[in-house]
C-alpha cells in the first residue's frame, strides 16, 4: 500500500513552563489540518541535564533520548497533515541540537509574567531563573530575527482576556487560516499528552476554553522574590514585541511619534549607571516621584562644548543647598557622568542635556527627607533637540491668568522640578495655541513666561523685568551681558504688561530655546510684526558666544566625530 505521508510544514511554539502552553496545545489540536506533538525534546533535556522529576524513568523509556534523532525522525518526518504543531518549553532547548530546529519551519513565541507563573510552579519542581527560560527565549527572539524571521510573540493574559483575537492575530502571523473551533475542546485528559500529564495538567483538563485570568491574585510567595526580579526584565523585553490586539496590554492612545526619530535610540545616566531609553527610570520611592522633589538644569551641546556648563553647575549646587540635600554628588562627578553620557551618545553638537539631581529614593513613602537615607539621585538625559521655538520668524505669547509663584511662597531662584505653577500657565498657553504665556507677578507686572525669560526693546533701551518672581536664567545673564557688549543700554526694573504690548521688539530666553523673537503678544502686534534689528543683532552675538565658549567634551575629535555622523 502507497505512503501516503507528505512533508508537513512544523509550527514551533516555545514558552515558559505554566504560561497556557498546553491550552495553546489542545486548541491547535482542535484544527482538522494539524497533529501536535506536547514537548518532544522532553527526553533528550532529562539525558543531557541529567535533571531528576517524578517521571524521569518512564520519559527516558517512552520517548527518544536523542534529540538530533528527534528531529530528523519525529519533528521534521513526513506525516499525513498539512502542519505539525510543536509545543516546546523553552528551558528543553539545550545545547548540542541541530540548527534545524530554528531554521526550520515557522516559529511563535508564547511568554507571562513571571509574577503569574512562579506562585504555582513549585508543586512538581522547584523555581530558578533557568527552569522558567526566558533566557532561552531571548536566545530564540534573538537567533530568529538573525536569520530575518523575527517570531510573533503573544502574552497569555491577552489569550485569556481576548482568546478569539488573539488567535486569529496569530493565525495571519502564521501564514494560516484561523478555524473557529481552536476555541473550544473537550474537559479531561488526550492521547496527545506526555506522560508528565498527571503531575502538570490538572488544572487544565477541567477546561474547556480559555478562561479570563483573575483580578485579583494570590499573594506572590516572597522567597520567590529574586527570581522574579532576574526574570520580569526579559519578560518585559519580549512584550516590547507582542501584536497588541486588546485593551490589556496596550494604551487606549496610539503610539506617538518622536519630535526627532533619532531619540528612540538614546542612552541616559540615571543613579550611577548609563541606561537604554527604555529602561532608564527611576524607584518609584525616589523623592521625584513622591513629591517633585528634585532640583535641574537644561545644558546645550555645541562642537564638542557644554556651554556655561559650570554655571549651570553653580546654581544645580546652589539649588540643592536650598532644599537641605544631604550626600550630594560632587562636582566632578556629576561633570563625569554628563561627559560619559555624552559620548556614549555621541551627541557632540545640537544636542540637549536635562540633568536633574532628585533627593534620592525614600526607604518608605512620605514626605520627610528624614526617609532619604540612600544618597542623590543622578539623573542626565540626554537628546538630540534643536531650538524648540521659531527663531527666525517668531513666535506669540499670550498673557496667563495663573500668577508666578511669590517667594513668600517658592522661590522661584531655587530650580526645582516641582513644576506646577508653570505647567498650569503652559496650558492656557497650548490652548491660545500660543509658543508659551506670560506670567505676571502677585502685583500684576510681567515677571516671565512659563518657560523663559523675557525681554524688551523701546527706543533702543533694552529692557528685562527684576528678578524678584522669576528665575534668573543662565541665558537671561548671557543675553544682559552680550547687551552691554554690543553698547546698548540695558535697564532692569518692573515692567507693566502694556509696556510690552507697546514694546518695538521683544524676545524670551532660555538654554533650551536660545534667543526667540516675539512678533505678538495678546493679539496685539508686536512693532512690525517681524524679527527686530537688535534682536538680529544678539541672536548672532549669542551665536558667536556659543562657537567659542564652552567646556570641552573629554575626547572629542572633530574629524571622527564628522566621519561617525556620515
């Protein structure tokens, strides 16, 4: 009689242990176009590891030891289905298999929150960091996409919140057609099962289907605890990579873009260490979180220079002394932190540093610096940003009716994070559709804008409000002094809201936006409507300042640096 075996195409999912993988299993059984094998290279794991289980004896004489022959003889022998579903776990994936195995056939990815899976794993066998394999995981992710076929991954909670979507997502991944009957199966056990079935499959032979997780777990066994933490980072990895198809795991808002794409790549320092994008954050007890406790600086990059670095450094230091913070960072420290972030960046021109210097992380929540007991916490972002407003054409301001923080109340000299009085005027701002807002002191003079400070031309006097409200910007310095340069005359005083409403140019100042022209404020045209001719003048004053001041970036060549770009 003929042979009526044909190659089957093998579908190969590999997972943690109790991540739904056996669910997984008896809904692809479900399908009239697909056998499944449940974890064929079970044996040849026992015989290399030499690991010991309940059933070792009988997995090592019912089923081939040998994994190479696995594969050849079981995996990728010819069989009388279209497909072949493999279900793996991961850990099995030893050393000494074929590369076969990952070059053959189509692959997913099924993975779950260590947090779900450790509490119920230490009934058979006792929980580490190599029996969940999220390390081997990653390996797989890895080899695969190597070879260009980066796998689909899928989240168990999403197959459990969202089973029939999830499947077809899958199914169109996989290159095959989704049947509707890969949703339901039969309660007990199946002859596809492995021999460890007793020991591992309970659970899932009193179900049916896939069945909603629960809201609210079981307490998380803390002996457990320094597993979870080597192995919630690479489950938080591979998620990066999952097709999202219900609300659970995604946000109801898409995925913005980046101002400058090239930012999605940046590494920052924060605590004591340089940090993907991704996984730079900080203790949700540091005391930025807790309270906006924390004092910053914006710092510009030009030409292998950090300019006015050091007094940037004054007043980050003034600031701390300010709010009483204890084991501070010392100056060098810092300035070694910002220049190795710098050059692992490579942000050596048109870049942008936010450096902010928390109190550091509390050892319970609360108010009280008395809970700071582990030091400052450094933090240097790093991005590549151009100026943030039009500084050719202008921009236009509108005045807010939130006031400028008194310094009966905050002073507004110490440059702290706690941002609110600023944020709330920045709002009334984005809803005038205007660049930024005009604060106004508690006695209704201008003070500055919720960003930066703020200047004026009459009759070629130049003109700044006091410094009493507002905070005595680095650049704001910088532009009084190149003002002097350039022999005009330069008062600081009180100044009405009329005044710059009647002004013949103004301008604001700030690290992050340099010299901004002002071409209307409240609707009201400021002179012509154009750039002014002192405002030319010292935006190319400020300019040549930027070229030839500035502490160098350990390091830096220019020529390399030029090359690198290219």
């Amino acid at each position: 009689m003929a042979d009526l075996r044909t190659e089957e195409e093998v579908i190969h999912a590999s997972s943690p242990p109790r991540s739904l993988s056996t669910s997984l299993m008896y809904s692809f059984a479900q399908r009239d176009d697909i056998e499944v094998l449940d974890e064929p290279l079970y044996a040849n794991f026992l015989r290399v590891t030499g690991f010991d289980r309940p059933y070792s004896e009988e997995v090592l004489s019912t089923m081939e030891p040998d994994g190479n022959k696995v594969l050849k003889e079981i995996i990728f022998a010819p069989g009388e289905k279209k497909y072949r579903f493999c279900k793996h776990i991961s850990k099995q994936l030893v050393p000494g298999l074929s590369s076969d195995l990952i070059k053959k056939g189509k692959h997913f990815i099924l993975i779950r929150n260590p947090l779900d899976i450790l509490p119920s794993f230490d009934k058979v066998v006792p929980p580490s960091f190599f029996e969940l394999g999220f390390g081997n995981l990653i390996t797989i992710y890895n080899e695969l996409s190597a070879l260009g076929k980066p796998p689909p991954i899928i989240d168990a909670a999403e197959l459990q919140e969202d089973p029939e979507g999830t499947l077809r997502v899958l199914c169109e991944d996989l290159d095959i057609p989704f049947q509707p009957a890969m949703l339901k199966w039969e309660a007990g056990s199946k002859p596809i099962d492995g021999v460890w079935a007793p020991w591992w499959y309970n659970s899932v032979h009193k179900s049916s289907g896939f069945k909603p997780g629960s809201n609210y777990p079981s307490p998380f066994p803390l002996d457990l605890y320094d597993i979870l933490e080597q192995s919630l980072p690479l489950y938080k990895l591979l998620r990066r990579h999952v097709r999202k198809t219900s609300n659970l795991l995604k946000s109801p808002l898409p995925t913005p873009d980046l101002p400058v794409p090239a930012n999605a790549k940046l590494l920052a320092w924060v605590g004591d260490e340089i940090l993907p994008r991704d996984s730079a954050k900080v203790s949700v007890f540091d005391s930025i979180v807790q309270g906006g406790d924390s004092v910053w600086e914006g710092l510009r990059v030009y030409d292998g220079k950090v300019f006015k670095l050091e007094e940037h450094l004054d007043r980050m230091f003034d600031s701390a002394k300010a709010l009483a913070f204890d084991n501070v960072p010392t100056r060098e420290e810092i300035k070694e932190a910002i220049f190795r972030t710098i050059i692992r960046n490579g942000m050596f021109d048109n870049a942008h540093i936010r450096l902010s210097l928390t109190r550091g992380k509390k050892v319970t929540s609360g108010m009280s610096p008395a809970f700071n007991l582990d030091g400052c916490t450094l933090i240097v972002l790093p991005e590549w940003k151009p100026p943030v407003y039009d500084n050719t054409s202008g921009i236009t301001l509108v005045t807010a009716t939130t006031r400028r923080n008194s310094p009966n109340n905050l002073d507004s000299k110490i440059h702290h994070n706690n941002l609110l009085n600023n944020i709330l005027a920045k709002i009334e701002g984005n809803n005038a559709n205007a660049g930024d807002a005009i604060m106004l002191d508690q006695d209704g003079y201008v003070s500055e804008t919720n960003a930066t400070n703020i200047f004026l031309v009459k009759k070629g006097h130049v003109l700044t409000p006091l410094a009493d409200y507002c905070l005595p910007g680095i650049t704001r310095a910088t532009v009084m002094s190149l003002v002097v340069k350039e022999n005009l005359v330069l008062e600081e005083r009180r100044i009405s809201l009329s005044e710059f409403h009647t002004a013949d140019e103004v301008w604001t100042t700030g690290t992050m936006g340099e010299l901004t022209p002002v071409v209307k404020i409240d609707g009201r045209v400021i002179g012509d409507g154009k750039v002014g001719p002192v405002t030319h003048r010292l935006q190319n004053a400020y300019r040549n300042l930027t070229e030839e001041s500035g502490v160098p970036i350990p390091t830096y060549d220019k020529t390399e640096s030029c090359m690198l770009q290219k």
